[in-house]
C-alpha cells in the first residue's frame, strides 16, 4: 500500500510516497481504509524538524494528524466494518496519510453524514484546536464577548462558529479575501487586518481572546478586559500582562471533542473551509504552495 513519509527531517523534498507493507492492528487498535488525510500548517514545522524537541518523529515517519475513512475488520463493540470515522492522530504516531492505518480504538469518531466523508478529514485536529481554545483554555460560557484573530484562518473560521453557537457575542479579524465568510458564520463585527490595526479596537473589549493568526501575544492582551483570558494557538507569551490570564496552547486529541464537533457539524452549526482535494503525491507541491482554506489528501 502508498504511504507519505519523511526518512529525515528537511524540505518539501523529504515528502515521499513509499510503497509499505499493511499496518497489523495491534490489540485495541481498528484497522481503517483511508479516504483522506488533511494538511495542517504544522505539518511543515513537523517535516522541518521545528518540533523535534518536544515532538521528536521516529523515522520513517507517516505524515498525516488527520483522518477520514472506513473500518475494515473485526473491531469489537464500537465500530462495525464499513463504518465511517475520523480521528485525530497524535502527531508522532503513524499518520492518516496512507492507504490504511491501524488506529487505537479510542481515538476514532463516528463520521458526520453531513458532509462527504473526504471533507470530514478536515474536522478533526483543527475543530479540536477551536474547541479546545474556547472552552478548554478559554473558559467560555454562554453570552461573553469574544475576539477570534485570525478568523480568516480554517481554525478561526470554526472557532467563530462554534463561539456563535455557544451564544458568545463574537468578533473577527482576517483579511479581506475572508471578511464576508466570517461575517456568514455570524460574527457581528469583522475587522479587516489591512486596513485597520488590532491596536485601533477599544482596550478592554472582550471577555476572551483567541489567537490563530501571527499577531504578538502582547499586542492582544490590552484587548482583554482585566481578569479575561487570552489564548495563543500560535505566538508565544513573551511577557505577561498580570491582569488577564494568558495561555499558550497545544491542542491534544480527545474523542470526547471530536464528537461534540461531529454533532454540530450534522446540526449544520459548524461548516468546513475545504477548498481543495489532492493526491498524496502532491504533497510536496501544498507543502510549499499553501491555498486558503482546507487542503485534504487522498491516498
Ligand atoms: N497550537 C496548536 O495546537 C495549533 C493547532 C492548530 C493550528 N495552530 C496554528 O493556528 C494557525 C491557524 O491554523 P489553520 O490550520 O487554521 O491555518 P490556515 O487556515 O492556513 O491559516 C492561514 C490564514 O491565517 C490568516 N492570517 C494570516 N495572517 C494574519 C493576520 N496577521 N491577522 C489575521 N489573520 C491572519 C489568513 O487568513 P485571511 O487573510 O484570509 O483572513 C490565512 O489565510 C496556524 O498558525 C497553525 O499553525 C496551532
């Protein structure tokens, strides 16, 4: 079967498809026919050897956080051959870009039936790093005010919605290619990040601020209205500003999250930003020519 690995860390050159034998499910683990992994910007930290000292690879590596596809076998109790899943793979366990993958059984998540199983791929490590930013990190319950900075962004976009749906009164800041979609997942106010500065918007504003875009952690914090919370998906705290709460986080996968976003997701609450569907062996070329939106791979 194909597999996309990496033998070494380094450029988009090291992404290869290599021809591997079929995973053995090991006990606790269902085998799954892979319908499509995603990319996630990490990806290019991970291949690049960015996060090798806290997540160090064993190579060959089989890239791929994501994952949608098909049970095949005997699995026990949860899951019956022929059901559709999707799970969140740790990134340094054997990833979802392959033909087959042997998954540990608690990882895995009945797939919406909203959506074509391929686009489902792009739902797990990114709705879980919404979820996680909101409620995990953030605390977030009920009518609060919430910035999303990076709206534009695939996580931004669903952390909008599922902020919304949780009944958050919700601003964005993306780019102008992206302010009407945000605008449609019902933030009330969008903020054009090139024609205004975060630095423009009234200190003290929100409840809560979630960040998954560039921006310095110190440039969101006075946004935060004092014992608030900030948390960055993305930037480090350089220093903290001793009113607010400020959180660095790492999402982590948890089936519990995954079926709560599969839920909202076939209640129409929460809309995937896919915008394209590739082979495996154009990884290389997304590695370096990133699109807008969800780029998924298809064995
Ligand atoms: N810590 C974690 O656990 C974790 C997990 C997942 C993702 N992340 C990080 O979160 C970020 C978003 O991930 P993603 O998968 O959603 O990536 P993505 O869709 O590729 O995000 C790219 C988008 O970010 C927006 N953006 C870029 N610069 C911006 C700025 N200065 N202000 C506001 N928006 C800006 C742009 O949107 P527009 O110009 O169209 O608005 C761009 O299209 C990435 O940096 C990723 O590495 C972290």
């Amino acid at each position: 079967m194909k597999a996309l690995r990496i033998h070494a860390y380094g450029g988009p050159e090291v992404l290869q498809v290599d021809e591997v034998p079929m995973p053995r499910p090991a006990p606790g683990e269902a085998l799954v026919k892979v319908a499509a992994t995603s990319f996630n910007p990490a990806d290019v930290a991970l291949r690049a050897g960015a996060f090798a000292a806290v997540l160090p690879l064993t190579f060959p590596h089989t890239m791929g956080m994501d994952l949608a596809g098909t049970i095949v076998g005997d699995t026990g109790p949860e899951f019956a051959t022929g059901d559709a899943v999707v799970a969140f793979l740790p990134p340094t366990m054997a990833g979802g870009a392959a033909e087959y993958v042997a998954v540990p059984v608690g990882l895995l998540a009945h797939a919406p039936t909203a959506v074509p199983l391929v686009e489902a791929a792009g739902l797990p490590s990114t709705g879980t790093t919404a979820w996680q930013a909101l409620f995990e990190h953030g605390e977030l319950t009920g009518r609060q005010r919430v910035l999303v900075n990076g709206a534009g962004s695939v996580v931004g976009g669903l952390a909008v919605q599922l902020a919304v749906a949780a009944g958050a009164d919700v601003d964005g800041i993306a780019g102008p290619m992206s302010v009407e979609r945000v605008r449609g997942y019902g933030a009330a106010r969008v903020l054009d990040y090139t024609e205004k500065a975060v630095s423009d918007i009234e200190p003290g504003s929100y409840d809560l601020a979630v960040n998954f875009a560039p921006t310095p952690v110190a440039e969101l914090a006075p946004l935060v209205r004092t014992r608030g919370r900030l948390v960055s998906a993305t930037t480090d705290i350089e220093t903290a500003d001793t009113r607010i709460s400020t959180i660095r986080m790492a999402a982590h996968p948890s089936r519990k999250v995954l079926k709560e976003l599969v839920t909202a997701v076939d209640a129409g609450r929460l809309r995937l930003h896919v915008t394209g569907v590739r082979p495996l062996e154009d990884a290389p070329l997304v590695h370096v020519d990133r699109e807008r939106g969800k780029t998924l791979l298809c064995p």
